[in-house]
C-alpha cells in the first residue's frame, strides 16, 4: 500500500513547525546556560532576547495572551523552586512589554496582559508583593508601577491600581519601620540596607505613577492620605530629606514679598503699637473660660515677617525650572535613595493643590500629620512644608491660609492633639500666610479665631496658656487690619462677621436654656472682642487709610452694633422655675449678653470720633443715640 496517497498519521513532531512562542519565551530564560541569579543584573544577551520577544508581539498581537501565560507560569514555577533569578528575568520582560505598549505605533496595550497579572487566578503582582523577601517584593512594586505607568486617559484601571497599591503602602511603611529599627541597633550598610532601601524606592515609585495617573484621569486618588502620610514620615525621617526641606524655607525668606492684592493704594503704612490691649479682661469676668493675658507680637523679627508675607509668584516659576525636588541630587540617573523618590511622589501633589476641588483635602492630610508627635513645635520641619506647598500650589494661596485658620479652630483637634502653644503657632503662621490676600484672611479670621478662644486646654496646661493663645489671636488680627490698611474695609468686615453672629433679639424660654445657645453666646462675646481688637488698629493706618469716605460711619457695622445692644435676656421670672444648674446657664447667658452690650458701646465710642461728620445723617444719628442709651 502506497502511504503517501492515503495515510491518516499525523507527521511526527520533529518535522511539524514550532510555535514561535514558544521558542522565544524559554530562549529568554537561557534553559541551556546556568540559571540566573536574582543579585545578577540582567545581562544584555537577555535583554537582546527580551527585545526579541517584544517584536514578536509586536508583529502578533494575538499571541501576546499566550506569551503573558507562559512567563506567568515560569514566575510561578521559579517561586516555587525558589529560583529567584528567574522571577527577575520574568518580571523585566514584563516591564519591556508594558513599557512598549506606550508606543505610539503600538498593536496592543497593557490590557493584553492584565488577565494575568491583576486578575483570579494568577494575580502575579499581588503574588509577588506578598512573597516574603524584599527583593521579590520589590520586583513586584516595580511591575506594579510599570503597569500603572502604561495606562491612560482612554484606558485604565483606577480601582485595580487603588487596591494594589494599599498593599504598596503597607510594605512601604513596614520597610521603613525596619530601616529605622536596623540604624538604631548600629546597623551599618549591609545587603539588607540596600535590600530595603530598593524595596522602599520600588513601591514609592509605585505611588508616585498611581498620583499621576489620577491626575491624568481627573480624579482625586482614593489612597492619597495614606500615600500622603507614608511619604511624608520618609521624608521626616531621613536627614537628606530634611536638609531639602530647610533649604525650601531658606529660599522662602530670601524671596522679596508680593504686592498685596486687597490693599487701597493709600493704606500703606507702618503698624503702630494698638491703643487697645486684649487683654482677656471680658474672658476674666466669666472666669470659666479663660485667664487674661498679656498681648505679644508675633515671635519673629521684622526681617522674618517681612520675608514670610504672602506668597511670590517665583516660586512655582522657580519650581518648575528646577524640576521634581529630587533631580536637583542624582543629575540624571535613577534615584536610589527612598527620600528623592519620595520627594518626587510629593511633587506629583502638585496639581491636586491648584486644584480648588482638591486642595483641601490634601492640606486637611497635612496639618493632621503634623498635629501628631509635636510636629508643629519642629520649626525648620514646618516651614520647609509649607514653603513647599507654597511653591507647588503656584498663586493659589488663600485656600492654604483658609486651611490653616479652619484647622487652628477645629473642635476635633483641641485638646488632645494640639498644645496651646502649637495651636498659637498654627494661628500665627496663618496670619502671615494670608498677608496677600488680607482682606479676605481677615474677614475669615474674624469668623475663625474667636473659636479658638472657645477651645479647652489641657489640665496640664502651663498658667499662661490662655495668654498665649489670646495674645497670638489678637496680634495676628491687628496684622491683618494694618496690612488692609483701610478703615471702611476693614469696619465693613467687621459688620458682616458681628451681623452674621448675631443671636435672635427675643430668643425662646427653651432655646435660650440650651446649651447650644450658651455656645452661641460664648461665641458672639468673643467676636465683639476681636472686632473691637481690629478697629482699635484704625487710628495706626497710615494716610487717609484712617478716615471714611464723606465723613459717614459704615452703616453696616452700626446695624451690627444695634443689633447686639438692643438684644434682650430672658426675664428672670423665667429662670426662676427651673433647676438650679438651669439657672446659673440663665445667668451665664445674661451676663455674656450684658458684656456683649459693653463692648458694643466701647466700639461706638472708638469709632465716634474717627466720623466725626456721622451725626449729620439722620439714619446714624438715631442708630448712635440708640447705642449711646
């Protein structure tokens, strides 16, 4: 029988022809040589050979599946076997591929090869970010950021790379945590140094390609406190990191100060010493709240006021010259130390904060941050942050001052976490903050920092804690004014802060006996206190900063003053029923309100003379003879 014409035998394997992946794929590991060894770089046969396999899937896209299954199992295999060297080379011809896929001319992207390394079964970089040895983990962080990297706009995977990278952060933290404890058992630069150095650079890496992804995508990244916070104890931690952060603050002060952009061009003078002393005289009478004090200045010197207001427009310019904070140290090279990658990573915050959606969550992160382990004491540690969030969020410097004034008189921070004298600071550095924008920080000073005198101390707070915290309050309030410069500006904004605080006139039996309205009037004492603190600073501007236009008092701040001295208590008859811890919040009341009167007189009579024309219009002069009886 002639088998040639009819013969149902497949030809044997050796004359059938070869898959080329198949060929390709083992050729990379070099079956025939000795094995790789994972402290081995990778050679550059290898990487002729990986470049090979990469034209193969360029050429044949389709096949791209079946090339990423058979370095998945050569990972699986060689972790297994615990030959590492293999996992190396996997995971580099992983990265060429992902790297590749960029390529404008591309026939496939990332996605090609994501069924493997982030989805069930395989979930190669979780695999490998879990394995318990440094230099695998950090293989995985590096794919991990090779995979984030290769996405885009069009094509990503927010969630996928949200979840991995939480175990990035985590793996971070640990290996920091280490490296802390390996120095201080004089531990010197060993394997294992390098080993957790790598790792720690490979998953800040990691963090900083997912920040940057999700600014490409417009979205605020769902890790980035704890990001935030991971990167900023490497930086704390590391004296290179806070050598940098002191040179920011120092080129900070060497910068001259901005024009002031809320400023009439005839209110520019010196400040002069107040007529009126804060004194915490009206907090004394109530005895419960606070102690008087004496008022301070600012604790710096006229040269570090006049270098810290405000923020110079160079900065972003000077920033964007220089590029990320850690190339000014590694001239082109990959960076090996984990603070420049980390400085890196908070450089890529950099959007986020010229962002008016985004900015404060990243400043709320922040200022938490520092709130813990005395941070805000730590000058150079402070400054330098700030300075660089100065010069990352560019001209868009006032929701930084906000953020600040918010936080120095959030409830939340007092006072297990803030002292009074870091929270005097938070105030004073606040102040100087808003020197540019200074209207609009004293307008909202005057909403924010009577709650900080609200606030409760410690019972292990020093005597004069309440004069600090008084004295930094009232001193940043007398610099705002004198940097505004203008007596129907500054008077304006006391009206609406004093109207917008203002309680009801004839306020009910309940109501009044609650301990929210107590607070309310807590609140609305304090105000008039820092209210009357802003316009005693009118007689120091300088020019005709200090007199009104026409000779005519604000009528938005005598309708204020009306309205506080014309409010009514309960009558006593109504407090007489009622229990007697009832009563003594009735009397609290009646007596926050009787002070309220006061100063509201006290104000009108400071700002009697200053208009002295304000009688001749018949509307004032009525308001003035209802706040005078």
């Amino acid at each position: 029988i002639n088998m040639g014409f009819c013969s149902c035998i497949p030809p044997p394997a050796s004359v059938q022809p070869r898959k080329t992946y198949n060929i390709l794929v083992p050729d990379v590991f070099g079956n025939l040589g000795p094995a790789p060894k994972l402290e081995d770089p990778i050679s550059s046969g290898t990487a002729r050979k990986i470049g090979k396999l990469q034209e193969y899937v360029q050429n044949n896209p389709s096949k791209a599946a079946k090339v990423s299954r058979r370095l998945t199992r050569r990972i699986k295999k060689a972790l297994n076997e615990h030959t590492l060297g293999d996992v190396k080379v996997a995971v580099h011809a992983y990265k060429h591929l992902l790297n590749e896929s960029t390529a404008k001319d591309s026939s496939y992207t990332f996605s090609y090869f994501s069924k493997e390394l982030i989805q069930e079964p395989d979930v190669v970089i979780n695999t490998l970010l879990t394995f318990n040895h440094n230099a695998i983990q950090s293989l995985g962080a590096q794919l991990l950021g090779c995979y984030i990297q290769a996405q885009s706009e069009i094509e990503s995977q927010p969630d996928v790379d949200a979840a991995l990278i939480g175990v990035a952060c985590k793996i971070a933290a640990s290996a920091a945590e280490k490296e802390q404890q390996r120095q201080k058992g004089g531990g010197g630069a060993g394997l294992a140094a390098l080993d957790l150095a790598s790792l720690q650079v490979s998953c800040l890496g990691a963090m900083r390609e997912y920040v940057v992804l999700c600014h490409k995508l417009r979205i605020l990244p769902s890790l980035l406190e704890q990001i935030e916070v991971s990167v900023l104890e490497i930086v704390e931690n590391d004296e290179h990191g806070k050598a940098w952060l002191l040179e920011q603050a120092e080129e900070k002060m060497r910068q001259p100060p901005p024009a002031p952009l809320q400023r009439t061009p005839s209110a520019s003078g010196a400040s002069k010493a107040s007529p009126h002393s804060s004194g915490g005289s009206f907090l004394n009478k109530l005895g419960s709240l606070r102690h008087p004090g004496k008022d301070h200045p600012f604790q710096r010197t006229s040269k570090d006021e006049h270098h810290h207001k405000g923020h110079h427009k160079a900065d972003a310019e000077g920033a964007a010259k220089a590029g990320s904070p850690a190339q000014a140290g590694r001239k082109g090279t990959e960076p090996q130390r984990p603070v420049d990658v980390a400085l890196d990573v908070l450089s890529s915050y950099r959007p986020f904060l010229r962002d008016i959606s985004t900015v404060r969550r990243v400043m709320e992160t922040l200022l938490s941050w520092l709130d813990k382990n005395s941070r805000w004491d730590r000058r150079e540690l402070v400054e330098g942050l700030l300075a660089l969030v100065q010069s990352f969020a560019g001209d868009l410097t006032f929701p930084l001052t906000s953020c600040l004034m918010r936080h120095c008189a959030n409830p939340s921070t007092a006072p297990q976490h803030l002292t009074p004298h870091q929270r005097a600071t938070v105030v004073r550095l606040a102040a100087l903050q808003g020197m540019t924008y200074s209207l609009s920080t004293l307008s909202l000073a005057l909403s924010e920092l009577p709650k900080v005198l609200l606030l409760p101390l410690p019972p292990s707070s020093p005597p004069d804690a309440c004069a600090e915290v008084e004295s930094a309050v009232h001193s940043a309030l007398r610099a705002l004014a004198v940097e505004v410069g203008d007596a129907e500006q500054v008077c304006e904004a006391v009206g609406l802060v004093l109207r917008s605080s203002s309680t009801p006139s004839h306020p009910s039996t309940a109501a009044a006996s609650s301990l929210a309205a107590l607070e309310a009037s807590r609140l609305r004492l304090c105000t008039l206190e820092c209210g009357l603190t802003v316009v005693s600073t009118i007689p120091t501007f300088a020019g005709r900063g200090c007199t009104f236009s026409g000779c005519v008092l604000p009528p938005t701040l005598l309708r204020a003053l009306a309205d506080a001295c014309t409010t009514t208590p309960l009558a006593t008859a109504a407090a007489a029923s009622r229990a007697p811890e009832q009563q003594q919040q009735q009397q609290l009341w009646q007596l926050q309100q009787q002070q309220g009167h006061a100063m509201a007189k006290l104000l009108r009579g400071m700002l009697a003379p200053l208009g002295s024309n304000a009688l001749r219009d018949e509307r004032q002069a009525l308001m003035l003879l209802q706040l005078a009886g």
